[in-house]
C-alpha cells in the first residue's frame, strides 16, 4: 500500500495500492457502472460503480477501462487495467462512500 486513508481534510479519500502497469483492476462487489471516464480532475482514467442506495467504490489511474456507463458489473470482474493516469506512478486509487462520505476501504476488504 502506498497512502491510507485520512479522512480528516487531508483530501485523501481513499487508498493507493501499488501494483503493476497493465494488472487487472476489479469490481469490491456487484453493481452498476455510473461513471466510466477521465473527467474528473486528479482520478485519470476513473471508475466508479454504485453497489446500492448507499455504497459507491472508485477506482482510479486506469491505463484502459474495460466497461461502460451502464454497464452491470459482479464482484471480482475485471473493469480496467492498473495504470498511471493523472499520477507519477502505476496505482490503484480506491475509495468506497458511504452515503455520499468517504469511508476507510480496509474496513471493507476481507482479511487474509
């Protein structure tokens, strides 16, 4: 892992993991593809999937998003490549809301 979560007006709202350029990124959980592009400032190639009416995840720097706006997804599915858009580094930006506010995603993932 590169940088924890800091929710405390640090900016940081999410995760980085590092990994390898090209590495499969996928899905925490199914859900629908609500925004698939590079709009957003300081995300590169971003992804973001709404699970219900209350949790979203993010996954950001892609090298290439390999789904739609639209689009259904189930959990563990590939979405994009691991990649360095919009950062010095090939990482995963990940972040999960709640609610609209971000939570710390390590509280979410399984444990090993």
């Amino acid at each position: 892992m590169i940088r924890r979560f800091e929710p405390q007006g640090t900016g940081k709202k999410g995760i980085a993991i590092a990994g390898q350029r090209g590495q499969p990124v996928r899905a925490a959980a199914p859900g629908r593809v609500v925004y698939s592009g590079s709009g957003l400032v300081g995300y590169g190639k971003l992804i973001i999937v709404k699970h219900d009416d209350s949790y979203l995840s993010a996954y950001g720097h892609n090298e290439k998003i390999l789904v739609n706006e639209g689009a259904t997804v189930s959990a563990g599915q590939r979405i994009a490549l691991l990649g360095d858009t919009g950062t010095d580094r090939p990482m995963l930006h990940f972040e999960i809301r709640r609610d609209g506010k971000p939570v710390d995603p390590l509280r979410y993932m399984p444990r090993r």
